[in-house]
C-alpha cells in the first residue's frame, strides 16, 4: 500500500527578533528544522505593538521591553526572514510571517500594521496574548503570580478570565483586519498556561464558546495552530488546545497546523511525535 508522503510543516516559531526568546540567530532554528526533516517552516515572529498598549501594562518596563520588536525593526526583520529563504531554499521551504495580536479596540492599529507589510507576508498567526485586567493591560502568559494578581483577582474568578479570553478570540475571528490578516488562530487555549496554578476552573465553563469559535473559524475559513508549547509549560502540561477540541475542529474541517512556538532552537520540533499520535485519533473518529 502506498501513502502519500506527509510533509512535516512547523507553522509558529519565533527568531532573534523575539526579546523573550533565548536570542540566537534565526538561521540556528532553521538548520534544526531542516535536520529534523522539516519540509515547511513558518517564521511568525512578533509584530510591534501599539503604543496605546504598551502605556497601558502596568507591571514594568522590563516586560513591555521584552514582548516585542519596536517599530523600525519591523523591516530588519521581513529582510532576515526573506534572505535565509532564498539561502535554504533548497533544503526547506520558508515561509516569511508574523504572529499577530488580537488587541480588542486597537483593530484600526493592527489593521494599519498589515496593509504596511501584509504583502511581504506568506504565513500568519492571530493570537490573544491581552486582555484588560488590573491597572491597565496584563499579559495572559506571563507569570503565574501576574496571572493570579493581574487577571483572575480582577475579574473574580478564573472561569471569568478565561470567558473574557475566549470572547476576545471569538472577536478576532469576525475583526476587520484587512486583506493581510493572519488565517490561522494561535494557541487557542493559552489561557490553561496556569491553570495548575490557581483553582481548578469548571471544565464546561467554554465548552460553548469554544464550539461558537470553532463554528466561526469555519465559516471564515480559518485553521488552527496546534501549539505544543503547552505540553511543557509545567502549569499546563497540555497541548493548546486539547483533544476534544482538535476533534471538533476535525468535525468541522478546519485544517489543522502543528506550531512548535520555538522560542530557542532546541525547541523547534518539540512534541511533533505528540502532534502525529493526536492527529490519527482525532482523525479516525
Ligand atoms: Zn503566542
Ligand atoms: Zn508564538
């Protein structure tokens, strides 16, 4: 019996670019991709963020410093990422992208940030990484205390937090963002990153604004990022997003791409044996 080859893609990993990342050279991870027989790789870096945001988190500087390239790298950045894929281009296709955020309010912003670059831009993730909490902006995946302090003490309960996440990823599917907007939704379950670290949240809490996502996703065409990153975050040791999930969005023929979320070249590739083994569950139902 003969099956067509399966080309392993990477579809989120982040560079030098990224200043929370462990600051080696774009081209380490791409060499670490080729070499694990990666065929695709996606670099999804990133973007800037906007000012209105950045004056508005409140837990210091050294953060904001670190969550993203300012403005006048944007084009150092597309210019890497454009040379390594003529470079590698017989070993591994690149795909240049970013992995943009979904900032509830700030659509004109991110809207003006895509039509600059979008047409440079082969690949892309949407995620939600802000949400309004306590003083201001918090950062969802930050640390557990920020979490705990920032977020579940402002809104009152985790369930709380984690309906108001999964409403502002119900509002990036329908935003307006233009002709370059990312089709691929990020991490869809980044807000479990901590869940061990706080009190066990009703496990249907989101069960219908997940599905209500899901349909949406649909509609708009949309896939999913299958982000193993969580699988080794020790508070979350679970895939973004879990099971149940990924077989919903099988159910409704949403494509499904395995993301590593590198943020250093040891991690590009990470849990893709994981990523198979769910891939022919969710599958063969
Ligand atoms: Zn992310
Ligand atoms: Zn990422």
């Amino acid at each position: 019996m003969t099956s067509q080859p399966i080309v392993r893609r990477d579809g989120h990993t982040h560079t030098h670019f990224c200043y929370h990342g462990s600051g080696d050279h774009a081209e380490l991870y791409v060499n670490r991709a080729a070499e694990l027989g990666f065929g695709t790789y996606s670099l999804t870096e990133h973007p800037p963020l906007p000012e209105e945001l950045t004056s508005r988190i409140p837990n210091g500087q050294a953060l904001i410093d670190e969550l993203a390239m300012p403005m006048e790298r944007l084009d150092d950045y597309l210019r890497m990422a454009e040379e390594l894929k003529t470079k590698y281009s017989d070993r591994i296709k690149l795909l240049v992208g970013l992995e943009v955020d979904y900032i509830p309010g700030m659509e004109a912003w991110t809207k003006e940030l895509l039509d600059r670059c979008g047409s440079r831009l082969e690949d892309g993730v949407l995620s939600v990484h802000f949400l309004p909490g306590r003083g201001g902006w918090r950062c969802v995946d930050y640390t557990a205390d920020d979490f705990k302090e920032g977020l579940v003490d402002y809104y009152g309960s985790v369930e709380r937090v984690y309906q108001a996440y999964y409403e502002a990823v119900e509002q990036s599917i329908e935003a307006d963002l233009g002709p370059y907007k990312p089709k691929r939704l990020g991490h869809l379950t980044l807000i479990h990153k901590y869940k061990d670290a706080v009190t066990p949240a009703d496990p249907d809490c989101c069960n219908d604004a997940i599905l209500r996502i899901l349909d949406k996703a649909q509609a708009k065409g949309m896939e999913l990022d299958v982000n193993l990153a969580g699988l080794f975050q020790p508070l979350c040791k679970e895939v973004y997003p879990p099971e149940w999930i990924l077989r919903e969005a099988v159910k409704r023929g949403i494509p499904l791409v395995y993301g590593s979320d590198s943020h250093s070249p040891a991690h590009v590739g990470r849990g893709y044996d994981v990523f198979e083994r769910l891939m022919a569950k969710v599958q063969a139902d």
